[in-house]
C-alpha cells in the first residue's frame, strides 16, 4: 500500500513499462527501434497522435516547434539575477508559471519548447551570459545544444541530445506523470500540470538523481577506489544514486541506450574514455554490492547513471540535469494530460484513517 506498488490507477494507450523483461513500449513501439530511428519530434507526433483535435505529423510538429521556441525566448530575458541565484529547475519553473493556462496544441508545444528554451537560459544567465536567440529551422536537439555552447552541435552531440530526450520522453505511471494526471483530472490545464510534474521530478529520488551521480563519481575519483567507497557508502545507510527502480527487477533498458550514445561519444572524441572507464568500474562495484546487500531485491542501473555522464559530456552543468529531464519529459507529461482530460475522470482515492476517534482522543 505505501507507496502504491501492484496499483493500476489508470488505463493508458500512451506506454507501458515491462519490469520483468526490461522493456518499454511507447505507443506500440519499443524504445530500442525509436531511439535508433526517431528524432524527438518524431516521438512527439507519435504520443500526441489523436489527443488534440487536429493531429500533426511530425514535420509539422518540428516546424511548430521551433516557431514555439523564438516565441518563447523573449519570456527567457526575465531570467533576471534574482532567478540566476536559485537552482535552475526552480528558475525554470518559475519561468514557466508566469505562462498562460490553456489545452491546445500551441499551448503544449510553447510549454515543450520553454523547458528547452529556458534551460539554456538560466543556465547562461548564472554564468553572467545572454541567452541566445533558438534557431527555428534546426531540429530541437540541436538547437537546444547551440542554445547552450553558442555554435551549433557537431552531429554526434545533437544525435545524443536526442536520444536522450527519446529515451526521457514517457514511461508509465512514474510520479511527475501521474501528478500531471491527477492536476490534469481536476481540469486546470496543460501549463498547471506541466508546472506540477516538474515540482514532483526534482526530487532525488525521481529526476533529481543524475547529478548526485556525478558526485558520487567524482568522490570515487578512481576505478580502483570504487569499491570500498561504495561500501562505505552503503553501511553509513546511503542509497546509491543511478541505481534502483520500481518497477524495473531487470537493467532498465534506458540505461543501455544512452551507454550506446555514451560509447558513440567516446568513439568520436567527444568524450574522455576515463570518465567512462570510471562509470564503469563504478558500475560493476555498485551492481555487486547491492545483489549482495539486496538478495531478494534486484537493485540495476537505472536512467539516470549514464543520463549523468552523457549531459556532463554535452556540456550542461550537473545542477541544470533535472531542467534537461523535464525538456525530454515534457512530451509525455503533455499527452498524459490530456489523455486525462479525454477519458479519464477526477482522480480522488480515499484514503484509510488511523488515528484516533473522538472518544478516543478526548
Ligand atoms: N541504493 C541502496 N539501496 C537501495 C537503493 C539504492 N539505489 N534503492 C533501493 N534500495 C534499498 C532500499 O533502501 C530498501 O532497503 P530496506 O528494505 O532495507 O529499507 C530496499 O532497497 C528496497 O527499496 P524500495 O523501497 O523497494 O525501493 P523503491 O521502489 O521505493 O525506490 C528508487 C525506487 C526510489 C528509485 C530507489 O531505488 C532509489 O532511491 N534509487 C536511488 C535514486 C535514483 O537513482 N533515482 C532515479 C530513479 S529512475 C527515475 O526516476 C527516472
């Protein structure tokens, strides 16, 4: 009951998440064929088919999208100084809630397009940059990236952006998606969802891990020191970030396709091949550990490990890793919404009062 493992809340045609046999299907396809052949838009156009009067393929959703990020820069230049001192998924939101509300396609690509417009932002605006300008015509990836750096990606980093945002876009019932639910089933609209499912990412448990997983890395420092560092770790009672799902009692087949683009990365240079050595030996200790400490209960690589090393490749700072979560999750927290609002009703559990009566507390 705690936590509300085994309960189905919802009947979606959006995903569905395999624990066991480690897959994950996105609207009847599997996330290894999408991450291979898909752009982001591509599984835009996919997830959102159907859920907004008008359905757009996907050229039109790269095109839309893109009007939707220059539409939205202008709101970017109010990340004033007081925004670039808190932490970036805060400036973010913030950002966010000075939004109208509304259910529409252009609502939904504007809040899509803001977490990828904004991230950059703040981000530079921490470093005492002006944020740059998107540029409609290049693919949402890659103009995020040269949103960023201020040149445009070189191809094997926009491919990697975008397998990243693939492999983030949607997965179940996880708890930023089901609070965009539960929002979306009261009827407030898409911007108020949005603005509740990052609030529920950016705890270290959901979306919030991938930066503590750079720390750990960095506290280890060496492959060798791995496993006593890990080991202390876990007797102090600590839980290893990047590691741990609960659903998946496989390795979440996420991690694998980010390691794909990690080696890519690594092949073309594009990657310091002992940051990766690292990983892995980090890896290895951890997944040992846990199987020794965990008998009964498979503790795997999760999303989140390799999502570390491949935004830390890619040049976005660890603290900014929860704002490029959100930019790939935004998608699916958008169809959810409205699948919601399509056919699904109020969400309103009960719950199972054990305190005390009247006549007891008196
Ligand atoms: N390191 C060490 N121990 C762990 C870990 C871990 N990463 N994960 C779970 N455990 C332990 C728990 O402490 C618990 O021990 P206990 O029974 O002695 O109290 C036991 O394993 C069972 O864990 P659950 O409570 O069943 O795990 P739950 O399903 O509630 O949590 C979660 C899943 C939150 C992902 C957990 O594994 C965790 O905290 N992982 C680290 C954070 C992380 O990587 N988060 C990203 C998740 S992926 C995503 O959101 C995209």
């Amino acid at each position: 009951m705690s936590g509300l493992d085994d309960v189905i809340a919802t009947e979606t045609t959006l995903s569905d998440v395999d624990g066991e046999a480690g897959r994950l299907v996105i609207r009847g396809r599997s996330l290894d064929e999408l991450v291979i052949g898909c752009r982001y838009e591509d599984v835009l156009a996919l997830l959102w088919a159907g859920l907004f009067p008008e359905s757009a393929g996907a050229d039109q959703i790269a095109r839309g999208l893109g009007a939707a990020r220059l539409q939205v820069f202008e709101q970017s230049r109010a990340a004033d100084a007081q925004l670039a001192e808190q932490p970036p998924v805060d400036a973010v939101r913030t950002l966010l809630s000075r939004f109208e509300e509304g259910n529409d396609p252009s609502t939904a690509l504007r809040l899509v397009a803001a977490l990828a417009v904004f991230t950059p932002a703040v981000i530079r605006r921490a470093h005492g940059l002006e944020a740059i300008r998107p540029d409609p015509g290049l693919g949402h990836a890659a103009d995020m990236l040269r949103m960023l750096h201020g040149e445009a990606p070189h191809p094997d980093q926009a491919r990697a952006l975008d397998r990243y945002l693939v492999s983030a876009v949607d997965h179940g019932l996880n708890a930023s998606t089901f609070t965009a639910r539960v929002i979306a089933s009261t009827r407030a609209g898409l911007t108020s969802a949005l603005i509740g499912a990052i609030c529920a990412l950016k705890g270290p448990l959901h979306g919030g891990a991938p930066g503590p997983v750079l720390d750990m890395l960095d506290a280890v420092g060496e492959p060798e020191a791995a496993r006593p560092w890990l080991e202390a770790a876990l007797s102090r009672g600590e839980r290893l970030m990047g590691f741990g799902h609960r659903i998946y009692r496989v390795r979440d087949p996420r991690a694998d396709a980010l390691k794909g683009a990690l080696e890519r990365l690594a092949q073309a240079g594009r990657l310091d091949p002992a940051r990766l050595r690292l990983a892995e030996a980090v890896e290895h200790a951890a997944l040992e550990l846990l199987s020794r400490n965990k008998p009964g209960r498979p503790l795997l690589t999760n999303l989140e490990f390799y999502t570390a090393l491949l935004l830390e490749a890619l040049g976005f700072p660890r603290e900014a890793f929860t704002c490029v979560f959100a930019a790939g999750r935004a998608g699916g927290w958008v169809a959810h919404a409205r699948e919601q609002v399509l056919r699904g009703r109020l969400i309103r559990p009960l719950s199972r009062y054990v305190g005390p009566r009247p006549s007891e507390a008196a």
